[in-house]
C-alpha cells in the first residue's frame, strides 16, 4: 500500500496481523545558531530551520478515526508561540495478538527524538499539518 496520507498509514497499520501502535513526534522549526542572512530570510518565508521536537505520544490505530482527529488533539497542546509543522509517524508492531502498550512505546519515542535532533529520519514518515507525507530534498 502507498502512503499518500496519514490516513493511508493508519488502514495499513489496522490491516496488519499483529496489532500496531502508531508512534508520532510532532515537531517545530527554529533558525540554527550562527544562520546566515540567506537562510534567515528562507526562514522568514516558511522554509528551511532545524527541526525541533516539542511532544509526541502514542496510540493505536483504533485510538485515532482520522488524521483530523490527531490534528485537532495535538493543537490543544501546541505552544502559542511554537506551533508544530511537521509530525513524523512509525509503527510498532505486538505479538500475540497483543498490540504494544504506552510502555513499551517509552523507549522507541526517545529513540525517534534524538534520531530526529540528529536529522536521521530514516524509517520515519513525515507529515504535514493536513496530514500529507512530505519529502526532503
């Protein structure tokens, strides 16, 4: 199946034989220390900065109806001042016909924040706030 929304990943995640829970980092942008004049202005037009994550948090695929719902949960606690702009998803599978629970999901979010301060996102698929995978060039 092709992810061409967040709502594509939440029907593949339902539709595997072991129950899933999502894991997603909602992250933010701000200018690296030292920023040139060139990547400050990018910067003032929506583009480029370091990804920074502000909060994450853990469900399973039945916990969420849509990405909307996410969207929504996640704005009640954005910061005024930092809104996130991008929310980077992976899935961790159960076994046993037992999904995952907020416990064992603790340590692979840590793993996906310092793997997102490290800007390797490798596995990880990225999202914007309508819910659309994004692609860095």
């Amino acid at each position: 199946m092709q992810i061409q929304h967040f709502d594509d990943l939440l029907r593949a995640a339902r539709a595997q034989p072991e129950p899933q829970r999502l894991l997603m980092v909602f992250v933010g942008t701000e200018l690296p220390e030292g920023a040139s004049s060139e990547q400050r202005a990018r910067f003032a037009q929506g583009e480029g900065g370091a990804l920074v994550p502000l909060m994450c948090v853990d469900k399973t695929p039945e916990e969420l109806d849509s990405f909307a719902t996410l969207a929504r949960e996640a704005q009640q606690f954005e910061a005024p001042h930092q809104p996130w702009r991008l929310v980077f998803a992976a899935a961790l599978a159960g076994r046993g016909g037992q999904a995952p629970s907020s416990a064992d999901a603790e340590q692979p979010l840590q793993h996906m924040v310092e793997s997102i301060k490290a800007g390797q996102f490798g596995p990880l698929l990225p999202f914007d706030r309508q819910g659309e995978p994004v692609h860095f060039k």
